[in-house]
C-alpha cells in the first residue's frame, strides 16, 4: 500500500506542476508578447530606405496665391508638431498622347453626353459643341479629354423652375450622366457633399438649405491613395463637379460643370523621403507655401496654425507624378500647403 500510495503522490505532484508550468509557459507568452508590442511601439523598426525610382520629381504646379505677409504661431492640439512617416509614395501619371482619331473619339463623347452635333474648333486641341435646341455648351480638348459644360440662364430660366433634387439623388443622376458616356473613373470615390446655391444677380450663391435653392452643387473627390485624401488648389471644389437643377429635361438638368481628370497609375509607384513637419513650418513661415484658402485673414495678422497633416495634391493641370504635400490648417478657413517631398528630389 505504502508503494501505491507513494506512485499517487508522485503522480499528482507531477500533474500540479505540470499545469503550473503550462500555465507558466501561457502567461510569459502573453507577456512577451505585449512587451515586445510595447518596445516596438516605443522604438519601432526604421523603414527600409527610400526607393526614389523616379529620379528627380517635377515640381507641384500650384497657381497664382495671394500674397500676403503673415506671422505663424504653432498651436496643435498635440502642443506640438505632429508625428509623422519620414517617407511617402509617389505615384505615376500616364501621359495622354494624341492619335488620329481623338477628335472622332471626342465626337462620340459629346453626343453621349447629349451634344450631338458637328463641333467648332477654337484651337488645336479645344473644340466646341453646341446643344441643336438648346442654350446649352460643351467645350472639350481633344487630347486630355477634360471639358466643361455651360448653361445660358439669361436666354432660358426654364431650368429653374423645379426645385433641385436632394443631394444623393444629384449625385446619382451625375454617376449616370457620366457612366452613359463611359468617362467615369473608378478612384472618384471620395466625398460628394452637396452644396445649395441660389441665383442672386446673375451669380449663384451659397443657400441655407435645399428649399431655399435653386440647384444642387456636387463635387467628386478622388479617394484616398495610401491613407492620405485628395486636395486641389481649391480645397472645398475637386476638379470634377457638376451643378443639377430640378427638370425633367435631360438637357436641362446638368447647366453647368467641370471635368478636368488625369489618371493614376496606382501599380507604379515609388516611395521618397518628405520634409519633417517643422522643417515645412520653417518653409511656411519664410513665404513658401500655397496659400489655398486665406479665409479672412488679413495681411500682417497673426494666424494660429492648428492642424498640420499630409495629403496629395490633385492639380486641374497635366501632372507626371501624383505628389504629397504638407496642409497647414489655421483659424478663419485659412489652408496652405507645402511641397512634402524634400528639396533634393525636385528638379528645376
């Protein structure tokens, strides 16, 4: 008995520390591996070294901002400047090269997009197609394929008559619009809010509400490319906005619009190094920047900058590269930007 007992002891000591060790083995995991969550957190592992494949980079085609003289004070909710990667993507923008048969390609787009007849050539590359029964224009290049499209309200206010759809239902009838004429691209997916206008001396302005308006502005956004969103030289407008009113009339519905894309080849692509965020303050604070927004700010104010963030820069004009910049977000609607890529890599 003695021996049988002895065997029982020994096999339940054995099991006991068994468990203990599993769960021992359990335990130190968990904390291994949280600790090594931590440390990598805390000094996490510095990315490999920019690919830069593209050489030196064209310049960011800003256009003219104003010019006026502001002093920058840093005040971020962090308290600080932000924390940001040390290198960014830049992505290839085929080039649109003309053929033989751009401008029978253009004729066919016009019609889809209710246009049907012989065009008028302004220049080389622009032509013009006028609407047979109404007041109503398309101006289109050739090459590039960007055109805009106009609406004579002082020959013909029928348009106006309706009240204009809500805003979803305007973004829809645009998708439409632009699907039955196969031109609408697939990264054009960023946010549609609609704006309310109003006609008020001949111009439109900005209306309270849908009942108050007279049409429904919508604008289309690119979506965001590696986490970053999409801005232009104008940072409420995107390059492709259309304006809708109420008719029933499919060529009174669309009166106005713009539709200046350039495609991005998102497979060819290339990282490069970016400015740290306080040396694109230093360029900010010498005069450097786009002025995109100056809000109501004044000359020789004091400005506050509140946010400062990356994004990429989406420019109404042909581009090689699809490029990041600095925004710098300040009180009273100002914005800014700032080349994101360091110096180096910019060509004259």
């Amino acid at each position: 008995m003695t021996g049988l007992t002895q065997v029982a002891i020994t096999t339940r000591k054995t099991i006991r520390y068994g468990i203990f060790f599993i769960i021992f083995l359990t335990v130190g995991r968990i904390v291994l591996g949280a600790s090594i969550n931590i440390y990598k957190r805390l000094f996490p592992s510095p990315p490999p070294p920019a690919t830069v494949k593209f050489g030196k980079l064209s310049k960011l085609d800003f256009p003219e901002s104003p010019k006026i003289n502001l002093t920058y004070v840093l005040e971020t909710p962090e308290g600080d400047f932000p924390k940001l990667t040390s290198q960014s993507k830049v992505y290839f923008m085929p080039k649109i090269n003309p053929n033989l048969l751009s401008l029978d390609v253009a004729r066919q787009k016009a019609k889809s997009l209710g246009f049907p007849g012989e065009p008028q050539q302004i220049s080389e590359t622009i032509y013009k197609f006028a609407s047979p029964s109404l007041p109503s224009l398309l101006e289109i290049n050739i090459i590039t394929g960007i055109f805009s499209i106009s609406y004579d309200l002082s020959a013909d206010r029928t348009p106006l008559d309706k009240k204009p759809p809500a805003g979803q239902i305007g973004t829809s009838i645009i998708r439409s619009y632009l699907s039955g004429a196969d031109i609408l691209p697939n990264d054009l997916t960023g946010p549609t809010e609609p704006e309310f206008l109003k006609l008020d001396g001949g111009k439109f302005a900005s209306a309270l509400s849908l009942s108050e308006s007279d049409v429904v502005k919508v604008n289309f956004f690119r979506k965001n490319y590696d986490d970053l969103a999409s801005l232009t030289a104008s940072p409420l407008e995107s390059n492709v906005w259309f304006i809708v009113t109420g008719s029933t009339n499919k060529g009174q519905q669309i009166i106005a619009g713009e539709f200046h894309y350039y495609p991005i080849d998102e497979s060819q692509f290339s990282t490069y190094p970016i400015k740290t965020p306080q040396k694109a303050f230093e360029e900010l604070q010498s005069g450097q920047s786009f002025i995109a927004n100056q809000g109501l700010v004044k000359d020789g104010e004091t400005l506050k900058i509140r946010r400062i963030y990356l994004a990429y820069y989406d420019s109404e004009s042909p581009s090689e590269f699809y490029q990041p910049i600095y925004v710098f977000e300040g009180d009273k609607g100002f914005m800014a930007y700032i080349p994101a890529v360091t110096s180096d890599y910019y060509g004259e």
